[in-house]
C-alpha cells in the first residue's frame, strides 16, 4: 500500500472523504488507515493501523485517487494497450487470470510474431 501497489485502503478512504458512504458527508477526513484482521477467539480482533512515511491518512487517500484516475484516463485512447503484467518486474508470479492470457507460453517464446496474428 505504502507503494501505491496495493491501494485499496487508501481508495476506500478516498470514497469516505468524497461522499461515498452514506449518512457520511463529503469533506471529511480520515483519522487512520488500518488493517482489521477478524477473527473468532480472544482478542475476536487485531487492528494494526498504518504508520505512513509520508503525508496524512487525507494525503494518502487523495494520491490513490489522483493515480486511480490517471490510470483510467490512459485508457479513453483507444490505441493504448492492455498489458498482461502490468507489473513484469514480478514477471515469476502469476495472477488468477495469467492463465487466459497465455503469459507462460509467450514468455518462454520471447513475445508475439506479428506475421502469425491474423
């Protein structure tokens, strides 16, 4: 999260403060970011809140919404590509759906020949 990989915390924030839960009003701000782990037994929970580097809960959550909407703004051009890994410095872990794109097999071949796509 703290890279902006993982960004689901600080979206949900970012819905929070731009009135996206009912009966909370836009505006608000974010007092903490935290992980919530439930559980049955004693402690029924454990709340491990994020310690940022940087900026606030606030500050976090605005750049996930800033970079959440960059991304989707790439993709209005119709010629920009929807990439398989989106991250291939990972390029040994696999997703759940690598499997569709067939990643293995043109990764082992060294990519598309464009003479065999019809």
């Amino acid at each position: 999260m703290r890279t902006g990989l993982a960004p689901q915390l600080t979206l949900e924030a970012a819905i929070l403060r731009k009135g996206g839960f009912r009966d909370i009003a836009a505006g608000g701000s974010v007092a903490e970011v935290a992980y919530v782990t439930l559980k049955g037994g004693r402690p029924a929970g454990d709340c491990d809140p994020i310690a940022f580097t940087e900026g606030t809960p606030d500050s976090q959550a605005d750049r996930a919404l800033a970079k959440l909407s960059e991304l989707a703004l790439r993709f209005v051009d119709e010629s920009t590509p929807y990439f398989s890994l989106v991250h291939p410095m990972w390029k040994t872990h696999y997703g759940e759906y690598d499997h569709l794109a067939r990643v293995r097999e043109w990764s082992a071949t060294g990519g598309v020949d464009e003479d065999v796509i019809e």
